[in-house]
C-alpha cells in the first residue's frame, strides 16, 4: 500500500488527540505542538523568493521527530485489519495465507477496512503505486483483482519494497541483478577517482563506503538462498573495484587480492553480518524474537552433551526456506 504524500496530509489535531492517549506529559505534547504549529515555508529559484505560506499540517520532512511522530500518531495502534499487517513509517503491506485447494482469500475484505481506516484519517491510496503479488502455487489460479476508488490494483511478479526486489517465485535473482547493476555504475565513479590522482587508500575508501553497501544490503534476508553462480557474480564487481583502485595484474587469484588490500570475500561477510543479526534475534529484548520457535524443553537438553536451545526446522524444498530456518540450523 502507498499512501499518497503521507507526510503531507497528516491532521495536526487528529495527531495531538491520539499523541494524548500515551500518557505523553502536557509539557512534551506542549513542546511539540509549538515544533509543528505556525511554520512556514517559502519557494526560492536562483536570487527569486516568493512570499511565505503558513502550513496548516503536515510533518517537517529530514527531521528525527517527522517520522517518529507519523508512525506513533497514526499507524501502530490505529491500523489493523484482519490480516498481518508489515508497517514501516509509511510504507505498509497486507499479507494472507491462503490454501491453493480452497481459494478462500478474505484480502478484499481486509483492503476495505484498511481504505475506512484512511478515510477516518484523512489519508490517500495511491492505486498507481499500490500492488499486489501472489506468491508460490496460486500464481496460476484466478484470484480477484483488488479494486481502490474504482480501479483495479495491479498484480506484479516482482517487486520492490523498502529496497528489496521481491520475486513471486522467491527467487533472488531480480534483486541480485539490480544491485550487480547500481553497484557497477557507482564504480564508473571510482574510475573518474582514479583519473583525477586519488590515493590507492582514499579510493580503496570509496569501495568500502559507497559501492560495498549496496551489495550488502539487507543481506541477511537473501544471503541464505544464493546459487554459487550468484554469489560469483557479486565477488566479481569487488575483484574489478580491487583492480581499479591498486592496479593488480590480472592473473592475481582472488584470494591474494583480498589479502593485499586486506579485505575479506563478500560471502564470508555476508555470513558474518547474517549470524550477528540471527544471535541479535535470540535475544528475547529483540522486537523479531517472537519469530522463532519455542525453546526446546530443559528437561532434554540438560541430559546432552552438546545441545541446542531453539529447535531445527525444516522445509519440503529449498524455495520454502527462510534466514529463520536458516539460522536455526546454522548459527546455534
């Protein structure tokens, strides 16, 4: 679901009433309506400015307290539907198991009560950026088509959300493409580093800081379920960095490339960052620790000698697998 210029249609009062239901002190919510209130913006082009305009809503955007303030007031506690619901500031999504022999899907149900929702609070659907995709067997059944004010939302097979491309086959692929791809543009950048004399520390810098990030993002979500192919294709844009900021011979094996710049493969730190993330998950103060199973019963494993506390899990096929079954096998 996208909500059309969020930020922008946030109702002041509506916010302060329901800010008032946490128990917030008078003098915060006091100090917070004197941030929001008679603010004004201007538009400026070149030496040209025009007059001022009060704002009579919205959020300030780039701040802390925006954000902050539109998912507290509005989303966490104000909108639930039917199903699981995936909020992140404004960026929701509705999800529904539905069993392939029985068809029975109440998602258009769940869509009404989402759109009341947003009409009580002043909020807007956009339809053209709002999608829906079907996941594993029900590709191929005919499912009904959502409709918002009078036209129909689009099905897609893959999509982009909070920056991960997500495939209706729960394949990785699109996602590994579109990164191989942003990060080979941002080397181009590197190369032009290079040209203009920077140190072979400053632009080693660059890769670590600029391109490295993309192919790492959100790693732990996808590290799991790459083919040897995959993962080749995202040591080959570090091998080319490598070559670019220190001028290596070709025939260099990886390995001792890595060595000479002091780096470490790819897969070896997406591995690390996923056992970090899985052992912050285990901490039952993580907000993801009701995503695993329950713990084994002390009673068994107190008798063995090497024992974990989480039980394994395991899937039919390797498409159906997740970073929790994942990590429940490997990272005890």
């Amino acid at each position: 679901m996208d909500f059309r210029k969020a930020f922008d249609l946030v109702d002041h009062n509506l916010l302060f009433t329901k800010l008032s239901k946490y128990n917030i002190p008078n003098f915060i919510l006091l100090w917070f309506a004197s941030y929001l209130t008679n603010r004004q913006q201007r538009v400026r082009v070149n030496s040209s400015v025009s007059t001022f305009k009060n704002l009579k809503g919205a959020m300030p955007q780039g701040s802390w307290l925006g954000p902050l303030a539109y998912l507290v007031g509005l989303l966490i506690d104000d909108l639930s539907t039917g199903c699981p619901l995936h909020k992140y500031v404004d960026d929701t999504t509705l999800s529904e198991l539905v069993q392939p022999k029985q068809l029975d899907t109440h998602i258009l149900t769940y869509l009404a009560d989402l759109l009341t929702w947003a009409a009580h609070n002043g909020m807007e659907i956009n339809t053209s950026k709002t999608k829906e995709m079907v996941l594993g067997r029900l590709v191929n059944t005919n499912l009904p088509l959502p409709n918002i004010a009078l036209q129909t939302v689009e099905r897609v097979t893959t999509y982009k959300l909070l920056g991960v491309h997500i495939d209706s086959t729960l394949s990785w692929s699109t996602h590994i493409e579109h990164i191989i791809k942003k990060a080979t543009t941002r080397l181009y950048f590197l190369k032009q580093l290079k040209r203009d004399g920077l140190p072979n520390s400053h632009l080693l810098h660059f890769y670590i800081t600029v391109i490295r990030p993309v192919l790492e993002y959100c790693a732990p979500v996808w590290h799991y379920a790459l083919t040897k192919a995959q993962s080749e294709s995202l040591e080959a844009v570090q091998k080319r960095a490598i070559h670019i900021t220190h001028n290596l011979t070709r025939g260099m094996p990886y390995s001792s490339m890595l060595l000479y710049v002091n780096l470490d493969s790819l897969a070896a730190r997406r591995e690390d960052i996923s056992r970090r993330f899985f052992r912050d998950i285990m901490d039952p103060a993580s907000c993801l620790h009701s995503l695993l199973p329950a713990p084994r019963s002390t009673a068994i494993t107190s008798k063995l000698r090497s024992s974990q506390i989480l039980p394994k899990v395991y899937t039919r096929t390797k498409r159906y697998c997740s970073f929790i079954q994942y990590g429940l096998n490997h990272y005890q």
